[in-house]
C-alpha cells in the first residue's frame, strides 16, 4: 500500500483533525457525558416496547417525521408560525448548517465553547474564529462586537448555557451580538431542561436568530435527536442539506412515546437540579477548589495548580469517570467537569474527591 495514500486524497485540514475521542466507561461510575443517569421503569419501558411492535422497519421512515415534528412544536411552545428541522443530534444540525454556508465562510464562536462547532468547521474547510471569554467564563462582549466587525461571520454559535462552563451569558450581550450580527447567531439550547431561561421567545424580534435544542441531555442520549427551530424561509434551505431519512424509525416512535410522557423526565431533571444545588455546595466546602456557577447539569470546578490530572487519575482509580478539561489548557487548565449523577453516585464522587485530594497533598 502506498505509504502516503491518504495524506495525498484528504483534504490538509482533515488531515490536521483528531477524531472526537470518547473516553472508555466500561466498570466505571459514568459522570464524564451529560447524560440523565435515571432507566425508565419495567412499566414504562413495556409500554415503549409496545409502542415499537408495529414499526415497519422494511420500510423508509416517515422522510419529514411530521408527527414527531408536530410534538415537538408543541411540547417546546414553539409558536406555528416557526419551522424545525430534526438532526440526527444536534451534531448534525450544526453540520448541516455549516455545509449550507459558503466556502470560505467565516464562523465565530467562543472558547472555551462546544468542541463540535470548531471539529465541524474545520472538516468543511471553513474558516473558524474564536473569541476568548473573560476568566469567569462571561462574554467579552466588545472583542465579540470587534471581531463581527471584522469577520463578518456568516455565523456565530452561542451555547446558552455554555459547554464546558456551565454559565448562562448576558441577555443583553447576546441581544447586541444579534443586533450586530448580519449573519445567523445559533442559540445552541442543550441544557434548557436545566436552566429555566431561552431564546425561543427572542425568536419574533430577530430574524436571523436559531435556536438549536437536542433531547440528548433531556435523557435520550441514546436515540440522537436534536432540532433546530427559526424561520422558515431559513429552515427551507437548511432541509436541502439534510440527507433523506436521517429520522430512522426506531428514533421517531421513541421520541414520540418519550414526549408524550413529558412528567418522566420533568421528574428526573428537577431531581438533578436539586443534586446540582447539593453538589455545588459541598464543593464549595472544599476550599483549595474553585466552583463555578451551573445552569446545566454538569459542574465545572478548579483544582488547585497542576493537579487536575492526578485528581482525575485518583477518581478514575476509585471507579469514577468525570472529565478532566485540563488538557484543554487556557482557561480550563486544572479544570474538571463533573456530570450531575443519582444520589448515590454523586457521594460516591465527592467521597472519592475527598480521599484523593487528603491522599496527594
Ligand atoms: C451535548 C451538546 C450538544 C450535542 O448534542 P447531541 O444532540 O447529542 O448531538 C450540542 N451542543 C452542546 C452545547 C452540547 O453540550
């Protein structure tokens, strides 16, 4: 085989990526992904299985998924006069809607932010730039303006809350970035189960804003489904990317039996927003860490200098996976971000901080 093959087919910025890299969970407490860490119920998951027994699955799903759609709409109050999209996650929304842009494209977003907005980006051959936030992770909202100013990006992703940081930006920052912006500004939602504030109302006011959303963190990371909602002139094209089908069945009749069992997961999210509350606290007793505020369900903390990476390996050690961010560098040297977990797996975490933070000092 030739030693060069594929340095010689692939584009040069392909080349430079590395895959995303999924950390191997395999025996370990998992509190590394986001993920709701609660299973349905035997009943409930009878009733789903019920609900799967008539899917034709020698047959093309539903192209538009209109009844999943039509749930959607209604169960995130987005008013008729809006479309949505459906992506397989929100990954591919963000995918397709940088593969409906130029070539040579501007993208802005901040850093740190959302690691797929640049990977995506970048495996286009767009152009991407980013904005440092200020160290306690809020917008610097001049050098955001600047950089519009300059750029002119064709379009800005937001995470509100933000991933990693777990912070909600400035209302009145993101309403000048939109009132700046002359390109489309991405609200990327991901959290909004947890953080009790959106842009969905902010929709009638600026016409190139998105709003983007997925059931991921909601508690169906597995089924991958994310959405997108904005004007419909905009959602149009935006359908022309999609490939066909991208919706499988197995994906739509969840969804649909998921959301029409919305209390499920109201339930279990408030849960998790009471042991965040829990969880921060208690590591705020910590004094040698750094909390940051969450409005997500995950939190962000700050070891001491230099020992995040051994205090990630004491966790890991003791059966528990969270995500060490330190390697990031930046603003996230000596970060961790702990997802908030069941109870008991979040006292197994802290116990565990606990013991490697007395043990290494
Ligand atoms: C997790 C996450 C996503 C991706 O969600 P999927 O729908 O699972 O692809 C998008 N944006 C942010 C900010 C996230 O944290």
């Amino acid at each position: 085989m030739e030693k060069n093959l594929a340095a010689r087919l692939f584009r040069p910025e392909v080349l430079a990526l590395s895959a995303y890299k999924v950390a191997d969970a395999s025996g370990l407490i998992k509190l590394d992904a986001m993920e709701n860490p609660y299973q349905w119920s035997d009943a409930i998951n009878q009733q789903w299985l019920a609900s799967l027994k008539n899917c034709a699955l020698n047959r093309y799903p539903d192209p538009t998924a209109r009844e999943l759609n039509a749930l959607i709409k209604k169960t995130n109050a987005i008013p008729a006069e809006y479309s949505v999209l459906l992506g397989n996650g929100s990954d591919e929304i963000i995918q397709m809607l940088l593969m409906a842009l130029p070539p040579q494209a501007n993208i802005l977003a901040v850093e740190p932010s959302f690691v797929m907005y640049k990977q995506i980006s970048l495996s286009l051959g767009l152009n991407y730039h980013s904005v440092p936030l200020q160290a306690d992770f809020s917008l610097d909202l001049p050098a955001l303006l600047a950089a519009i100013k300059i750029e002119q990006p064709a379009l800005i992703f937001l995470a509100y809350p933000n991933n990693p940081t777990g912070n909600l930006f400035d209302i009145t920052a993101i309403e000048a970035i939109l009132q700046t912006s002359t390109g489309l500004v991405v609200i990327d939602e991901a959290y909004a189960p947890f953080a009790h504030a959106s842009f969905m109302e902010h929709l009638a006011h600026y016409e190139n804003l998105l709003v983007m959303r997925t059931l991921s963190k909601l508690g169906l990371a597995g089924l991958r489904l994310g959405f997108i909602v904005g004007n419909s002139t905009l959602i149009e094209q935006l359908d022309k990317v999609r490939l066909p089908y991208n919706i499988n069945v197995l994906t739509q009749v969840s969804a649909i039996f998921a959301l029409s069992h919305e209390s499920l997961f109201l339930a279990q999210t408030q849960l998790i927003c009471e042991q965040r509350a829990l969880l921060v606290e208690q590591l705020k007793g910590l004094t040698e860490m750094t909390v940051y505020p969450s409005s997500a369900n995950f939190i962000l903390f700050r070891t001491p200098p230099e020992r995040a990476d051994e205090i990630f390996a004491g966790l890991k050690q003791q059966g528990i996976l969270i995500k060490n961010l330190s390697p990031q560098a930046g603003l996230l040297s000596d970060c961790l971000r702990v997802t908030v977990g069941k109870p008991e797996e979040n006292q197994l975490f802290f116990t565990a901080l606990v013991k490697t933070l007395a043990a290494n000092c």
